[in-house]
C-alpha cells in the first residue's frame, strides 16, 4: 500500500472540506450583512406591517401596573427585539430574504439600486421616455367635455398602440387618490384640462405624493386655452425641478357636450 498517496489523500479531502467549512461561513456572514442593511432601513412600523403580513404575528406590548400610581403601564417592544424576533422566523425559514426584499421595493422603504439593480431601473426609465414620445408624436386629442373624456382617449389610444400592456384607470393610490391611468403597474400619468390656477397648484401636492410611488410618472396637460400660457409653462417647469416629472402639454378644445 502507498502509505503517502493515502495520506495525501486524508489531506486532500480534510482540506476540501475546511475550504468547503470555509465558504460556508463566508456565506453566511454575506447573508448576515445583507439582511442586516436591509433591516437596518426598516422603521418599527414596516416591521409590524411585513410581520403581519407573512407570519400574522410580531412582538406585543408588555403591560405592568405602576406601582407608585397604580396605573397600567405599557412598554412597548424595542427595535432590538423587533430584530431578534425577524432573525428568529428567518433561521426557521418561515420567512425568507425574498419576502424582506419584496416587502421593501414594492413599500419604497429602499430604492431597486440597494440591491444593485441599476440596470432595470435605466430599463424602465428607457421604455417610458419610449412611451412618452409616442403620446408627444401621435395623440391627437378630440374635442371633450372633461377631463374624464380625455383620459378615456389617452387610454383608448393607448391600448391600441400596446395592446399586450396593462391599462389601467382610476387606480387607488395608498393616499387614497387615483392616478388617472397606470402602465403594467408602474408606469402613470396624471391628466389634467387646468381652467384656473387652482388646478394646477393641487397637482403639484398630488405630484409629490404620487411620485413616491411611480418613480416614472408624468402629467398630461391639455391646454384649452382658458389659462395663459406662461401659467401653465410655470407649473410645467416647477413640476420638473421640484419632482422630477416631464409633462406632456397638449392643445385642445372643449365643449359642453361630446
């Protein structure tokens, strides 16, 4: 027997496996930095939220009488212990990276760039300008009555011109608005037919809000020629620099009737 080819094999294999043991703990220690950063941008109530959502469970208050008033006392769980009760469902895979990461995009607690998906969001930035020069080039807006009937051509026309997207109307924001058309869930445009200025300060605040939920959003102005329009080219540039949203300004004309 070839006592050194066997003890070189014994050294190859428990060296296999202290690279294996190694890795091993490399990996963790990854993932432990990953779902540490990741929490770390997590207020106390996204933890109840996302806890409540996928476990239908999170740390409750403790309650104790005071004993130099006699009062019931609460104290509330602490970040810490909101962290330590995560960490416990996640070692027992009841929940899952996945879930955290899923939670955090679609709730804007962390933007798709701090999980490093720079690529998609320049994806979705390009398809929407695509979007936004196809309404700019080819809409040509009928007479209407309100801005109901002009949201009803935008969308007719823009179901015909993709019929394999997603066209929504009137969808409820978490603000408990509607943002007046919406693209496959992300990307959305808020109609306007502005008569007074009134109308077009209310869309800034509408803006703002909506904003934080559709990064690719825009406004969709028909001028009807009731304001001036140095008026509407102030919002139009305020919206911008203070929102980051393009407008699409259009001329058109209403009637009281269809």
């Amino acid at each position: 027997m070839d006592f050194k080819k066997v003890l070189g094999n014994i050294k190859e294999n428990l060296d296999e496996k202290r690279e294996h043991k190694r890795q091993n703990k490399l990996e963790q220690e990854e993932f432990a930095n990953k779902v540490h950063d990741l929490l770390d941008k997590f207020e106390i109530p996204d933890f109840d939220d996302f806890l409540l959502k996928y476990l239908n469970q999170k740390p409750e208050s403790t309650f104790e009488i005071d004993k130099d008033t006699g009062r019931e006392r609460e104290t509330r769980p602490s970040r810490k212990q909101y962290l330590d009760f995560v960490w416990e469902f996640l070692q027992k895979n009841e929940i899952n990276y996945s879930q955290l990461k899923d939670y955090s995009l679609k709730n804007h607690i962390v933007t798709p760039n701090f999980f490093g998906e720079i690529s998609s969001i320049e994806s979705d930035k390009a398809e929407f300008e695509n979007i936004l020069n196809s309404i700019r080039q080819n809409f040509k807006p009928e007479r209407i009555s309100d801005e109901e009937h002009l949201q009803a051509q935008l969308s007719i026309f823009l179901k015909a011109k993709y019929p394999e997207r997603k066209i929504s109307r009137e969808v409820q924001t978490k603000f408990g608005d509607k943002i007046d058309i919406l693209i496959d869930d992300k990307y959305a445009f808020e109609l306007k037919v502005p008569e007074v200025r009134t109308t077009l300060r209310n869309l800034g605040a509408q803006l703002e809000e909506y904003v934080e939920v559709y990064p690719n959003l825009c406004t969709v102005i028909l001028d009807i020629q009731a304001l001036e329009s140095d008026v509407i080219n102030e919002y139009v540039d305020r919206f911008k620099k203070n929102y980051g949203v393009q407008t699409i300004l259009l001329s058109g004309t209403k009637s009281n009737k269809l």
